[in-house]
C-alpha cells in the first residue's frame, strides 16, 4: 500500500513538472511569436520608406495605458509602488526599443540577433546580484544550447543573405547597449509581477513609456515623421505593429512570474525563426535545413533550463480568483474606513 502511494506520488509529481513545462514552452513560443510579428510589422514599415521608431512604440505604449489602466481605474486600485520606479521603468524599456530599432539602420539583422544575445549573461548577472537567483549547471548548458541553436540559424542565415550594413560598428554597439537596457528592463519587471499584481505593472510601463516616448518623438523624430506620406498600408502596418506588441507586453509578465527574466530571453530567441517561418507564408521564400535544426535546438535547451530550475511556482490557474479577493478586501477596508469616518 506504501509502494502504491509513493508511486502514485512520483506519478502525480512528474505529471505536474511535465504540465509546467509544457505550460511555460508554450507560453514562451506565444511571446516570441508576438515579438516576430512586431519586428515583421517593423521591416514592413521601414520598406514603405518610414523612419519613425519611437512612433511605433508610442502606439504600443498608449493602447497599454489605455487597456490596462482601465482596469485599474474599474477596479479602484491604488498604486502599491511608487510613480518613479515606474518612471524608471519605463525609461530602461524605452531606450531598449529605441536602440534596437536604431541599430538596424547600421548593421545587419545578422548581427542585430547575435548581439542580443548579451542580454543572456546580462540578465544572469543581474537577477543573480539583485534578485538573489541561483542557476544550476543544467540551467547554464540549457542557455548556451539555446545560444547554440541561434548560431547555427545565423550561419544559415548568412549563407543566404549578406549585407553588413553602413556603420556595422556604431549599429553592434546600439545593440549591445539595447540588449543592457532590455536585461534590466525584463530583471525590474520581474521582481515587480513576483510581488504585486501585473495589471499595474503593465499599466505603468505604458504611461510612463508613453511619457518618456513622447518627449523623445517631439525632440528626436519629430521632423522625420512630418514628412511621411501617410497611406493604407503604413497606417496598417503601425496598426499591427501596435498590435503584436501589446500582445508581447501582455504575455511577458506570465513567463516573468514563473519562471524569470533568463527564461523569458531564452524564449525570445526564437522570434526570428518565426520570422523565418512568417517569410516563407508572406514571400514564398526558401530556407535551409539548419533553421529545424536549429529551432529543436533551442527548444531542447529551454526544456532543460525549465525542468531544472529552482523554486518552481505552480501553473497560476486560480491567480486570477486571488487578486480578485485582494481586490474585494481593500474596497471592504476603503468602506469601513469610510463608515468610521462618517460616523465621526
């Protein structure tokens, strides 16, 4: 009767890990995906002969600002962080994107998705130092299996396209600079969703993004975007691009709350394969074998740094009820509080 428990308990056990790694893969490939479809969206734009940036994410900051905060105003929810960690917040993501989105003006995508890969180690060293994360070795091979797999789609990559760009070195030092800002940006995001609810912190990062945008755009780009000859297909594309990028923001903290900022990066590399694959539907475009291989490559390593990491946190599928009782609780406490006062 004991063996039959134990084996019951060992069963229900690994079911479960299987569960949350499945859970947490397709989770991870949904936010990549959105990522694709927003860097898809983006070349699209920079085809039609638009240099607006900072535009695009002023679209996807505001449609976050709108969405979000009016869940938080329905709900009459008071802030639990202060505005100008927000602030800061939305400042570390806004250079991120910025930098990014500039540096494929002076070197290739090649080096663009190599270079990002310094927020690998980035993000490793600062949840270490900040947020006390310890990583195991399996969970170090997984990454540098994942950065394997992106290797070998850039070497296919550049058999079939070339190109280094006007000012490679300038574009590789914005990447490295961005890949910084985005490792921070995530690490921040993270200790927040893992203490209070993501509703806000979500809402947040699209005012304060949207604030620190807008003050970028009328001083940077302000002139490039006057000249824009606006038309169906560019208002569409910054549509879609505002689009998959709020879906992106809306995924990030789920992946952030289970397992952290390394996880959700490791993730993110393969949004250029699915750019691939968003290539081949969109122009008919052929690819080599090595973006399979690669793919299974980095899905394998993230199979890996997910079933080995520490401090595991079960699938969410009440978190919704609980921040509901939160909720319940304050407006309860926000009404005895004002019984007292009017009793006074």
């Amino acid at each position: 009767m004991n063996l039959m428990n134990a084996i019951i308990s060992c069963w229900s056990g690994i079911s479960q890990m299987a569960l949350r790694t499945l859970y947490l893969l397709l989770l991870g490939q949904l936010v990549s995906f959105s990522l694709a479809l927003s860097s898809f969206t983006t070349a699209v734009i920079t085809d039609l002969g638009v240099d607006a940036p900072i535009t695009q994410s002023v679209l996807c900051y505001l449609s976050l600002a709108l969405v979000y905060g009016g869940i938080l105003l329905y709900r009459r929810q008071r802030l639990q962080v202060s505005w100008y960690w927000y602030l800061l917040l939305g400042f570390v993501d806004v250079q991120g994107n910025f930098l990014f989105n500039k540096a494929f003006q002076f070197t290739s995508i090649s080096s663009v998705t190599l270079l990002d890969c310094c927020a690998i180690p980035c993000a490793i060293v600062f949840t270490w130092v900040f947020l006390g994360t310890r990583y195991s070795v399996w969970q170090l091979f997984g990454a540098s299996l994942c950065v394997l797999g992106l290797g070998l789609m850039l070497l296919s990559d550049s058999e079939m396209a070339g190109g280094g760009g006007s000012r490679p070195l300038l574009g590789d030092i914005l990447v490295i600079a961005g890949a910084i800002f985005f490792a921070m940006s995530y690490v921040g995001e993270e200790f927040l969703v893992k203490k209070i609810d993501r509703v806000e912190v979500v809402c947040m990062i699209g005012v304060y993004g949207l604030l620190v945008s807008v003050v970028q755009l009328s001083t940077l780009e302000l002139k490039s975007l006057e000249s824009v000859k606006w038309s169906t297909d560019i208002i569409l594309s910054f549509v879609g691009n505002a689009a998959s990028s709020f879906m992106f923001y809306t995924l990030v903290p789920f992946v952030l709350k289970l397992s952290g900022a390394t996880m959700l990066i490791l993730s993110v590399l393969t949004s250029d394969m699915w750019a691939v694959i968003l290539r081949i539907f969109c122009y008919h475009q052929q690819v080599n074998w090595t973006y399979y291989l690669a793919f299974a490559a980095v899905l394998i390593g993230l199979i890996i740094y997910s079933t080995t990491a520490k401090d595991l946190l079960p699938i969410p599928a009440l978190e919704n009820g609980n921040y509901d009782v939160q909720y319940q609780r304050l407006d309860d406490e926000n009404m005895a509080s004002r019984g007292k006062e009017s009793f006074s």
